[in-house]
C-alpha cells in the first residue's frame, strides 16, 4: 500500500498528517480526501494529491517564517528610543516623489471600498461638507502651482514620511520645496478622482509607475528561504487519464 493511502470498505482514501507546526495555520489536523473504489484511478489521484501537499506544506512555512520576520523587525522598532526610532531620509532621494505619490493614491482604495459597502459617512450632512472641502483643498493646490509656494503642504510631505517610519532630511530647505511640488500632482489628481467621486462619478486613480515608500521597518526583512524536499517519485508522476483535481487547504 502506498504511504497515506488506506483502503475502507466504502474505497481508497488519502489520509495525511499534518506536521504539528503547521496545523494552526491550516486550521486542521489531516487531510483527508475519498478516492474511490478503483485502486488505478486512485493511486492516480494519490500522487496528485501527495505533490499537493508537499508544496502547501513548503509554502505555508514560508509564509509563516516571513511573517515572523516582519513581526520581528516591527517589534525591534517599536523598542527603540522614539527620540531616534525615525530613520533620515534625505529630501533629495531620487524617485521619492513618485514613491510619496503612490503611497497617498493608493489610499484612495479604501474610500472607495467604504464607499461600495455603505460605510463611508457617519451622518447625512459629512457628503456636502467633504465636497466643500475637497474644492477648497483643490484651489490651495491650484494656487500652489501658480505661485510655487508650497508651504501648506510640507507638513503633509513630512506626515507620510513620518508613517512609514522616517524623518525628512534638507539642510538648504530647497530639496523639500521641490519633492513637494512634484507631489502636488499626486494630490491634485488624488482631490480631482474624490471630487468625481462626490458628483456621483465612477473614478479611480491612476497609479505613478513606482511602488510606494516602503516602511522603515519593513527594509531590512529578507525572504527566508525554505529548503526544498527531495522529490519523489509522486511529484512528477503523469496522469495516465484525463482527470482533474481542485484542493486547497480550506477543504
């Protein structure tokens, strides 16, 4: 008889224990599947079945061991002094505006996701006030690009550096008048797709070609890299019959 597979009155069956470190994750103890009553068919099914399993296994302790990475990075910056807990960040870094940029638009997602599950206003009045102060934000912005100062909205540049776990740097000052003048195109198109949105418009940003800023703590996690089984001989067997399967491990 092949491992994990036994045979009941009723037909085969695929029976495997789950290692014990990873039965919370999955939520369950074995895994247990009916193959039927011809022995041929289900030893087609087995070795499917044990290739499944050894490759959610593997996956499954890769992401548990990433995120206990990232627990541990976060929990080692949350320990340092908040005087220094900050990382410098210079004002000046190439490709920072586009990062900023998408950092701020990407948070248009959860508007509209409140917005879809009937969640985004406490009281009926917040609409017409959040429409009045998205055109108000609109012509602080318009009056920005046409003047160049930028004042009113450094403080915004600093708050989403000082989220993701930095502190901006620029000993001359111009650095940070010229990264937040780019972003003024982000927030403007940001105000611009939630005005649309207020006048009953489907609008969805678009995105800068950049991955956001990565948080601070999030820099120094390394994939941890998993060490693969031998692999056997049920890992590549071919399937001699037209036949499909569908597992995962919520079954």
């Amino acid at each position: 008889m092949l491992p994990n597979l036994r045979k009941t009155p009723s037909g085969y069956v695929y029976l495997k224990t789950i290692p014990a470190d990873l039965q919370d994750a999955l939520g369950k103890t074995v895994i247990k599947k009916a193959l039927g009553r011809q022995f041929s068919l289900a030893k087609e099914k087995w070795a499917e079945l044990e290739a499944q399993s050894t490759k959610l296994f593997q996956s499954t302790r890769q992401q548990l061991a990433l995120g206990r990475s990232a627990e541990d990075a976060i929990d080692a910056y949350l320990k340092k002094d908040p005087l220094t807990r900050l990382k410098s960040l210079k004002a000046d870094r190439p490709r920072l505006a586009e990062q900023l940029s998408a950092l701020y638009l990407a948070g248009l997602s959860a508007d509209y996701t409140a917005r879809s599950r009937q969640e985004r206003w406490a009281h009926s009045n917040e609409p017409d006030e959040f429409t009045a102060d998205v055109d108000a934000v609109l012509t602080t912005i318009k009056n920005a690009v046409v003047s160049g100062d930028v004042s009113a909205f450094i403080p915004v540049i600093e708050q989403l550096t000082m989220f993701r776990g930095y502190r901006l740097v620029d000993e001359t000052g111009e650095s940070i008048q010229t990264l937040t003048y780019e972003f003024l195109r982000a927030a403007q198109h940001g105000c611009q797709v939630l005005a649309a949105r207020q006048r009953g418009e489907f609008a969805e940003p678009i995105l800068p070609d950049q991955e956001p800023l990565p948080a601070a703590w999030d820099i120094q996690i390394a994939v941890p890299k998993i060490e693969a089984t031998t692999p056997k001989l049920s890992d590549v067997t071919p399937l001699l019959r037209g036949w499909s399967f569908s597992w995962s491990a919520s079954q």
